[in-house]
C-alpha cells in the first residue's frame, strides 16, 4: 500500500469521529442560518439575471437557457471554496455572452483547517516524515467530503431560481435548466423550469 492510501486510510480512522461532530455543528448551523443561506445564494443568480436582462435588452445575449453551479478545483486548492455560477443561453458553454459570478456557501467548509491541524499532529506521530504535500493531499480529499453537502444544498435549494422576480423579467428558452459539474466539464440537472412551475 502507498503512502497516499495509508495517509487517507488512516485519516479516515482519525477524523472519524472529529468529521461527524463538523457535520452534526454544520447541520445546526445549517437550520439556524438556512434563510439567510439561500438569500445569499438567490442574490448570486439575481445579479446574473439583471445583466442577462441589460444584455438582451441590447440584443447582446440570447434566451436562457442554463444556470450553472461549477466546482472549481482551483479554489480547493487555494481553500476559497469558491463555486462559479454562469448563465448561459442555447449554446450552453458557446455563448459568446459571458456573465458569471463567484460565491461559495461558507458554512459547509468552516471546520476543515481545524480538522487538518489536529489531524497533522495525530498522523505525524503515527507515521515516519510526514511531508506538507501529503498533509495538502489528504486535505484536498477530506475537503470534497463537505463538497457533497454544498451539492445537496444546491439541488435542494435551486428550484427557488424560477420564481424569483428577476427570472420572470429575462427571455428564457422553453425549458431551462439548472446544472452542477466541474468548470466546462461535466454536468447533471439538478432543477428544471418545467419540475418547478408554479
């Protein structure tokens, strides 16, 4: 077994029972603060929507036709945990048309660099030389841990795009659709115009 496995393996023993104490604070939090949530993330999509406005209004961008919420590996990385939100038309990623915001749903990643330190003290007195690089990985992996909670957020959450005031003022396609994936990569539905028609 390489190094990697065993620092995950054992990462996963470890933080075990730190992990469900940061998901169990998280969901308190979570049911506290859930309306303040989704007015921050209803915000991001209401800006986008006022500029798709302006932009059709000046016969600049097409019909909507898709709201995409993208990963991006890079704010892993940097520990953002940033998520790019776009609007496009028709021609999905071939809009020539680019309105695009930043946003991330702090609360879901608030513990990871508490978890990390006391996981690093743990691990560093189990294993001989213990690098900062393999400390950087196993954190990159704990760390798409929460990003399936911000996922289930956002198919939770997206349909209430439909019935914002700022959705009803722009041209819009015949169905449209709310999508998750990886920047310019691959994507799955997670809400339609049509499921959530009033």
């Amino acid at each position: 077994m390489d190094r990697t496995t065993t620092i995950s393996l054992k990462g996963q023993i470890i933080l075990s029972e730190r992990y469900e104490r940061s998901l169990k604070k998280i969901m308190d939090k979570y049911k506290e603060t859930k309306v303040k949530l989704d007015q921050e993330y209803l915000k991001v999509w209401q800006e986008l929507l006022k500029k798709a406005k302006i932009l059709q209004c000046a016969k600049e961008k097409g019909e909507v036709g898709y709201f995409v919420i993208s990963l991006l590996h890079s704010s892993v990385l940097t520990k953002t945990y940033d998520f790019r939100f776009d609007l496009y038309d028709k021609d999905f990623y071939l809009d020539k048309t680019e309105i695009c915001a930043y946003w991330s749903p702090c609360l879901f990643f608030e513990s990871i660099e508490d978890d990390i330190v006391s996981f690093s003290h743990v691990i560093k007195g189990n294993m001989v030389q213990v690098t900062n690089s393999e400390l950087e990985e196993f954190r990159v992996e704990y760390a798409y841990r929460f990003i399936k909670m911000a996922f289930s957020y956002f198919c939770e959450s997206s349909g209430q795009i439909f019935h914002l005031k700022e959705y009803e003022e722009v041209k819009k396609g015949e169905e449209v659709r709310v999508l998750f994936g990886t920047y310019l990569g691959n994507t799955q539905i997670i809400a339609t115009s049509r499921e959530n028609a009033t």
